[in-house]
C-alpha cells in the first residue's frame, strides 16, 4: 500500500544552540558522538584521513590517539563488540579494527586522558560504514560493516576473535545504507542501489537478501534515502539524496516526505522517548528535522527546520539530556566540527 499523498507540513523554524566548536588540522573522515556508560559524559568522536582518532567533550577537553592506523579512518560504531560493555570501535579503509574503552577524566587536573586499547583485528579492507548491535536476534551483538565493494559482512566476537557471519552480495554500488527494526524487534537493513529502480532488503533473522521493486514512480537518477519506520541507523555512502521516503516492509507502505530545500549530503536519526526523529542536512546548512510517533500508519512528516554551519559532509546525533532534545554534530569540508542542541518541546507539545 502506497500513502496516497506526500506528507507536507511546512516545518517550525526551530533555534541551533552551539555548544561545542572547533577546527581541525586536516579532513575529517568520520564522526560518532556517543555518551558514556554511566550517562553523564557526552563525547564528539573524529577520524581523520591521516588515521588520528580525537575525542572531545562539550567542556573542550579533548585528547587524541595519533597514526593509529595507516589508512583513513573511515567509520566509528560503538556497543557490545565482545558481548561484555560498551566500547569505542574505530574502522580504517585497510580494514584494521581498533576498540578502545571510553576516556577517563584526570581528577586533579580535569585533563581528560587517553583512552584504553581494549581489542585490534583486521578484517576484510572498504569499509565505509559499521553499526554494532544483536541484529539477528539470538541476544548476542554482532558488528554490521557496509563495503565499497557492494557488500555487507557480519562479525561476532568468539574465542578471542571477531569471526565472519555471514557476507551479502548486492547487484550494484550502495549509495544509501539504513538499518530499522520490526514490531517484533528483528533488524533488517534497506539499500538504496545507484542508478537503479529497486532496493534492497536483508532480514538478518533469516539470513535472507532480497531485491524490492519500488512501487512508487521514481526516476532512477533523482536518489532517494529509504528510511524504515522504525529507524535504528542511516548513512549516505559519498552521495547526495533528493528526498525521503519512510517504508514499512511489513505493512507495503511507502511514504514520501516533503523536502522544501533539495538535495541533502548527509542525514542521521535519533529514537527520543515517544518519536522517531530523521534529519537531513544540505551544504547551505539547511537542517530538516522529521518525526512520527505512531510506525503503523502514514503519518511522518516535517517537524521543523533550523539552519548550521554550511558545507557538512557528516552527521551523527544523540538524544539529550531533555525529553524533546536532540544533540547534533557535524563536521564540514572546511575541518570545522559543531555541536548543536536542539528543543523540540515546542513542536511536539
């Protein structure tokens, strides 16, 4: 089933308060932004093309690992990578994995030290995106990698190593890598494909990958990032997107949301306690903020709008401290990195 009309709504301009800036000494090639185990520390994670890995706090303390790997450093997951607590995970392009446990402030001085080595493999190299979570369902985490090289491998920590899972071979390169859950809880991920009229779906319960004809009219250059109903995880691989579209695999639907302003260069999502919450970002520093409370029925749309630094080309956020809040970083071609926290009690009141 096809919702019958776009969802539009024209947006509440909303306000961007900064909290952090600052500006880095050469490109960065990923961000995480992540909270610490106990809730109290927010981090703002960077990897740069030189291999450096920094870390900061809203406060500006900041420490950094340098030429930890030999290649760009090209993704940054956290979670359960050897099922016991919460690590940092940082990916290079040579496919050298590196965990590292949260960094602990120096209680004298306030300096925030290095963090811990915890756990380095390598794996297979083109990594460009990761996620870390119990995605087929068996209450062990696993670690999710997208390849440049039209592929999706799964890892699981056993015996002291991280072995392969399973390895998912799509027709075409990814442009558009999203993650989402069931109502029953089963992960599954949507690939948008270059060029093409389809999708792909991999149902990592069942082991299964299938291609998704779309059913709405689509021109395959006009690039659309799909986004489950139940978002988890989104990514644009290098690529821009022209519009979203909200799909629920087990109801068929499809929901076109309104973009006001064009194309976008990155997006990112965050669960708050009653909305699912997607944001767009374009190189004008044009931010569109979408949400949906209710996964069954067609009913995303625009939320509001505010404006940030211009020229991102990355994204990640986190829910705030507030119940309506959101937390986003980006980072742009120009090496400047930006936290902004965002109140969303006015539009969701």
């Amino acid at each position: 089933m096809i919702c019958s009309e776009m969802i539009s709504r024209s947006g509440t301009s909303v306000s961007a308060s900064a909290l952090f800036a600052t500006h880095l000494n050469a490109p960065s090639s990923s961000v995480l932004m992540v909270w610490s185990r106990d809730h109290q520390q927010l981090f703002i994670i960077v990897g740069k093309y030189n291999g450096d890995l920094l870390f900061f706090t809203p406060s500006r303390q900041h420490t950094k690992l340098e030429n930890i790997f030999k290649s760009p450093l090209t993704t940054i997951c956290f979670g359960k990578l050897r099922q016991s607590s919460d690590e940092i995970v940082a990916i290079s392009a040579g496919g050298q994995i590196r965990s590292f446990d949260f960094p602990q402030t120096d209680a004298q001085n306030g300096e925030l030290h290095k963090p811990l080595p915890l756990f380095e493999q390598l794996v297979q190299a083109n990594i460009c995106a990761s996620y870390i979570g119990d995605i087929d369902g068996d209450g062990s985490s696993e670690l999710l990698v997208l390849m440049t090289d039209r592929c999706v491998r799964t890892y699981r920590y056993v015996a002291n190593h991280l072995a392969p899972l399973n390895k998912y071979e799509v027709p075409s390169h990814v442009y558009g890598f999203t993650l989402g859950t069931t109502i029953s809880g089963l992960c599954y991920a949507l690939l948008a494909e270059r060029n093409e009229n389809y999708m792909v779906k991999i149902d990592f319960s069942s082991n299964s990958c299938n291609i998704l004809p779309q059913t709405l009219a689509s021109n395959p250059l006009n690039r659309e990032l799909m986004v489950p109903n139940q978002p988890i995880y989104l990514s644009l691989v290098g690529s821009l997107a022209a519009r979203l579209l909200v799909i629920n695999p087990e109801s068929g639907t499809e929901t076109i949301l309104e973009n006001p302003v064009g194309d976008f260069t990155c997006a990112t999502t965050v669960n708050l306690q009653n909305m699912y919450v997607v944001m767009t970002l374009d190189i004008f520093g044009n931010l569109l903020i979408y949400g949906w409370n209710d996964h069954t029925a067609c009913q995303a749309h625009l939320l509001a709008k505010t404006t940030v630094l211009p020229d991102a080309d990355r994204i990640t956020s986190v829910s705030g401290r507030n119940e309506n809040e959101v937390l986003v970083c980006i980072c742009t071609v120009y090496f400047k990195v930006a936290v902004y926290r965002i109140d969303l009690s006015c539009v969701l009141c």
